[in-house]
C-alpha cells in the first residue's frame, strides 16, 4: 500500500482545516478552511502548498467557515474538481462563502481607509482574500451526495459521507483506498458532535477503521461539569434585565444561532424569562435558519415528534430578524433591555463588533460567549479577562459581565470522543489528534496512549506521514 497524507491545516491550531490525501495518482482534499487565528493568518494569503489544479476534488465535512473558508481562493487559483458533501452542507456553504467573500470585501475596505488614516500598512494586502464574485463561481463546484451513499472520487478510492451530528448536515468521512486486493479505511472525522441533543441525530460510529483523523477541540475538557444550558440562559437573561443592560451574544450562524434560539423559545413558552425583544442580527443565519426549516428530516426524531406542523421550534413572539445595515445600527438607540444575537462567533468581524462598541463599557450589559473562542481572536482576548480591548480601531474599557457559556458546543468532550472510538472492534492502526489546541491535542493523545494503548500522533502543521 502507498498512500501519503499531509497535514495542511487544523494540526498544532483548530481553525483551517485541510488533509490532503494522495492514493492511486488520486489528490483529495479534506476540508479546505479558513485559519481565524492571528497569528496563523497569513497562510490564508500564501500559495497553497500543492497547485489547487493538481487537486481532483475535494471532500467537505461540514459548512463552518473554518472547513470550508478557503474553498472560493482555491477555485481562483485553478481548482476545477468536484466539491462531495451533503446537500444540506452544499446549501449552507455557499450562504456562510457569500457572506465571508462580503466580510472580506468590507474588512479590506475599512482597513484600506484606517491605515490610510493612521499612515500604516498592515501584515497583509488590503484587498479582500476573495470576493463575492468568487464565491459565486465556486457555486457550480458543489456535488452534493446523501448520507451513506457510497462515491466514487479516483481510482480504487470511495468516499462515504456518514451523520457527525456537529451541524446541520455535517459528516464524518469514510474513505476507503483499494490497492492490489488490499483495502485501507480512512475516516476524517470533521468535527464530532454530542449524543442526546436536542436537534440533531446522534454521530455515527465505525466498527473497522485502519486510520483515524480524529478532532480534539474539547480533547482535555468534560461537558458535564458545566450546569443545564437553559437554567444558566434564564439566569443571565433575568439578571440583566434586572440591571437594565443588554444581553450581546456573539454567535456562529450555523448551529449554535438556531440552537440558541430554540433554548430561548422554550422559555419564552414556560415564561421563565421576560418577554423582551430578540434580534437575530445576522442575514446568514436567517437565511441558514431557513435551511434547518426545509430539513426537518434531518433533526432529532424526538424533536420531529413535538413539531407542529405550522410552527417552528427556531420561532417565537418577540423574535425580530434583522437584514440591513440600518435596522443593524437602529438596534442600539433602543431604550430597555433587548436580546442581541449577532456574528461573527469569535468576533473576528461582522455586526457584533458594533454591538459590542456600545455595550462593551456597560457595567449593567452582559457579553454571553456560547462558542468555542480560537486563541488570537477577539473573543479569546475578552473571554481570558482584559481589561481594554481594541474594537474597529479604538480601544474600550471591559466593564461588561462577561459570561462564556459551554454547555451550547456542538464539538464532542473528552468523554464522547472516546465514546466514538470505543465502537471500534480492534484497535486502529494509527490515530491522528488533529484540529485542537496543542494543549488540548497532546492532552487527549496522551489520554488515549494510557487508557487504550493506541498507536496516536499529533501531527504538526505540514507533516507528511506513508500510510501501509
């Protein structure tokens, strides 16, 4: 057997997701996303390390822009293969690559004016990554397939596409490399969900795998020692509202907004929190809200049971979705508490940063964190404590409460991760700990070593490693 695998992103980091895979003159790459991190940022501006035209297609797992952030730069510069994921995937990547070509247009533009302003250049060019246009012409690459569905992507390599229960149509990719009678099955595992949640299915498990790419995000971290997601929603809601701040949640628009939303519908029901007004200040996540309505068939069964037919469980009295810019900017002259649910989730850009410039300095406001916050963003820098921080190029005092919120991951724990694993018959040949913090991969792979006696690595960015 020779198959070579290389470690192009998501190793030593957790944004940027990219494995490519090269197996019978076949190249395939696994995910193709976005680095978020600062100190990680130029990669998205260098060459790809193999030409993107050499690339023959490539498999997505999942729509976060982190997977699938740098798919339009690789069509520019000359991918011209088949993009296989779900159809759900296929739908909601092409909202969340529109909207990043904007954010990139927008955030090119402001900076162009700043620097310009304060006599400066910045690290990179000031000119959008990729434009709209681009994403646009990335559309026609989609390939969407079904869960389970066996794809033929080269000579002797099949890909299967199987339910991660991350995100809305996410997946766990099963390849598997057929060389002189010998059989070789690879599974990226794309970002593991959670069992027993409220919207989507549970992950699929495997019972025979060779090798395992497998995420680490939560690797050294349990869910269950955090409390009910819902009690602390009610707690946060009703004690800002007693001091007459506002609640300003940053969020990702795929999954968490809709979850949130859903959390926040139950209450409203039950009236454990006052009805105030909640804004969904977010196009994308509006527009992947739809998404989620035109696929019921893929959530929960037990939640498909309790949904009547001429309501939906993302909706409720008092929810105002918000489009433009002016009804954006409109938001924040409102007098009394409101609920506002803006992007981007690590407040790397977007809406959210001009929420954040007006409640920021508010004692009585509460900034809630429902995500996973990368070192290098924003995010991080509020959630680790500082105590001043630079919003759109001027700095605030944090006098907002700051709360970050675990129990809303959709990424597996310690716990369900080796859940996962443990569904294997025989040990696998090798594990790879990939997209997690160095801290929290090592902790995970070391974990593994000692309970289960595995053969793990932590690869690192740019490792090449010869599959038998």
């Amino acid at each position: 057997m020779n198959i070579k695998l290389t470690f192009l992103g998501g190793a030593g980091n957790v944004a940027g997701s990219r494995y490519l895979l090269e197996a019978n003159n076949t190249k395939l790459l696994v995910d193709c996303g976005l680095f978020q991190e600062r100190q990680f940022a130029s990669r998205n501006w260098d060459p790809f390390p193999v030409p993107p035209k050499d690339i023959d297609a490539v498999l997505l797992t999942h729509a976060h822009v982190d997977h699938s952030g740098l798919l339009p730069k690789l069509a520019k510069d000359g991918f011209r293969g088949k993009i296989y994921c779900t159809a759900a995937t296929s739908e909601i990547a092409q909202i969340v690559l529109h909207d990043a070509a904007h954010l990139q247009e927008e955030d090119a533009a402001f900076k162009k004016k700043r620097h310009q302003r304060e006599k400066r250049k910045g690290p990179h060019p000031e000119i959008p990554l990729y434009t709209a246009e681009d994403a646009k012409a990335t559309a026609p690459l989609f390939a969407p397939v079904n869960y389970m569905e066996p794809v033929q992507v080269g000579n002797g390599v099949i890909a299967e596409f199987c339910d991660a229960g991350h995100v809305l149509g996410s997946s766990m990719v099963k390849v598997t490399v057929t060389q002189g009678g010998e059989h070789r099955v690879l599974v990226f595992s794309g970002d593991v969900g959670r069992w027993d949640r409220p919207i989507l299915q549970d992950p699929s498990i495997f019972s025979k795998v060779d090798y395992i790419l497998v995420e680490s995000t939560y690797g050294d971290r349990i869910h269950w020692e955090e409390p009910d997601v819902c009690d602390s929603l009610a707690d946060i809601v009703n004690s800002t509202w007693q001091a007459g701040g506002n609640i300003v949640i940053p969020s990702f628009a795929l999954q968490r907004a809709q979850e949130l939303l859903y959390h926040l519908n139950n209450l409203v029901n039950e009236n454990r929190i006052p009805h105030l007004l909640v804004f969904l200040d977010s196009p994308m996540a509006i527009k992947i809200t739809e998404v989620f309505k035109r696929n019921y068939d893929l959530l929960n069964k037990e939640l498909m049971d309790h949904i009547h037919p001429d309501t939906s469980p993302f909706d409720f009295p008092g929810l105002k979705m918000v489009e433009t810019v002016e009804e954006s900017k409109a938001i924040n002259h409102i007098k009394g508490t409101v609920i506002i649910i803006a992007g981007s989730g690590m407040v790397t850009g977007g809406r959210i940063k001009h929420h954040l410039v007006t409640n920021i300095a508010r004692p009585e406001s509460t900034v809630l964190f429902i995500g996973y916050q990368a070192v290098g963003t924003l995010g991080r820098l509020i959630v680790d404590g500082a105590k001043e921080v630079r919003i759109l190029g001027q700095y605030y005092p944090v006098k907002a409460k700051i709360i970050q919120l675990r129990g809303f991951s959709a990424h597996a724990d310690r716990n369900d991760l080796v859940k996962w694993l443990s569904a294997l018959q025989k040990p696998p040949r090798q594990i790879f700990v990939v997209h997690g913090e160095p801290e929290s991969a090592q902790s995970f792979a070391d974990f593994l070593r000692k309970y289960k006696n595995w053969d793990v690595t932590v690869p690192k960015y740019g490792d090449e490693v010869i599959l038998d």
